[in-house]
C-alpha cells in the first residue's frame, strides 16, 4: 500500500493512495487513506480505533477469596488480527500483593472478541480492618482510545471479628476458696 502521497500545505494533512490495494476481498480495487500529524505522530483518520470501557461485578466480595473482584474489559468493536493488549493500573486502600493477588498490569483481548477479564483475588486473613478498595483505571495505550468510564472501584470486606471468647474448659464455675478449681480457655478472635 502506498504508491503515492499527498501532502497538504501546512504539512499536517497527508494522503496516501494504492492503485493496486486489495480492500473488502476485491483486488486491485485502489483505495487512499488520509492521515492527520498530531505533533508527534501520523494518525489514520476516517479509520477509528476500538474503544475501551470498564465495569465490574461483583463490586464487592468478602476477603475469604470464595469470589473475586470480576473488571470486564469491553471494547465497541472487535479486537484486530493478533488481539489488543490493554495496559491498566491498580490503586486504592487495599495493599497489591499482601490484600490481593498481584495481576500482571495488561490484559489481552484476543483477535475478534469484544472483551475480556482481570480477576483480582483477595487474600484471607485474620487481621480486623476497615474494608478496602481496589481501583483499576485504564492506561492509554497503542492500538486502541479509551472511552468514557475507564476507572472503577470494587471493594474487599472485611470478614474478621474483634474479641475474645471465654470457654469453661472442665469443673465447675462456682469455687471457693481453697477448694475446687476450674479452667478457661481464651481464644482471640483475630490477630491483635
């Protein structure tokens, strides 16, 4: 492709045209394809690229990692010929590899699908807290624009309980003194 080229007067408009360019099965249709410079790069116009959202569900899930946090990667047309690798970070209260497994920072939609999942699974523990978020943003990348919701938050509860349990572990609670004895156990709740 590119037999012949265009260049508009300020430089920042090009056309670049095929006499002999196979499009949509046909051979040797011919075809032109305008570009725009946008200060550092030529860009295909009247080509879009795929757009990129984000959702999430469950929203919220309990640290004991039966569910996980499901981000669902969309984009509003197919994934071109050898797929399209999103790049993303990952933020909030709760801590990347200690309150969750560490996902890799990119997911890749495979070529003709529309969409994709990262799955953040939270760790158990027995340390009581506040519950936590996980924020996933969108990274602008190569191949692809980014849409109108590209952040979302799901949230990791907290599935521990502060305390003490008390448990009579033989006799009787009721001793006198210098008599009977009794035994209790105490268990804490959660780590202090």
């Amino acid at each position: 492709f590119g037999e012949s080229v265009a260049l508009s007067s300020d430089g920042n408009t090009a056309i670049v045209g095929g006499v002999v360019d196979d499009v949509g099965g046909n051979v040797d249709q011919g075809s032109a394809r305008v570009f725009a410079w946008n200060g550092s790069a030529w860009v295909e116009r009247g080509h879009s690229l795929p757009v990129a959202t984000l959702g999430t569900a469950p929203g919220s899930v309990t640290e004991d990692g039966t569910a996980n946090l499901v981000f669902t990667v969309s984009l509003n047309s197919p994934a071109p010929t050898g797929g399209l690798t999103i790049a993303y970070t990952l933020s909030g209260t709760a801590t990347n590899g200690s309150d969750y497994a560490s996902p890799s920072g990119t997911v890749t939609i495979a070529a003709g699908d529309s969409s994709a999942t990262i799955s953040v699974d939270p760790t158990n523990d027995s340390v009581v807290e506040p519950n936590e978020t996980v924020i996933l943003t969108l990274s602008a990348g190569t191949g692809y624009t980014l849409g109108a919701t590209t952040s979302q938050t799901g949230t990791i509860s907290n599935d521990d309980t502060a305390g003490v349990t008390l448990t009579q572990s033989g006799g009787s609670t009721v001793v006198t003194e210098g008599g009977a004895t009794d035994s209790v156990s105490v268990v804490l709740g959660s780590q202090p």
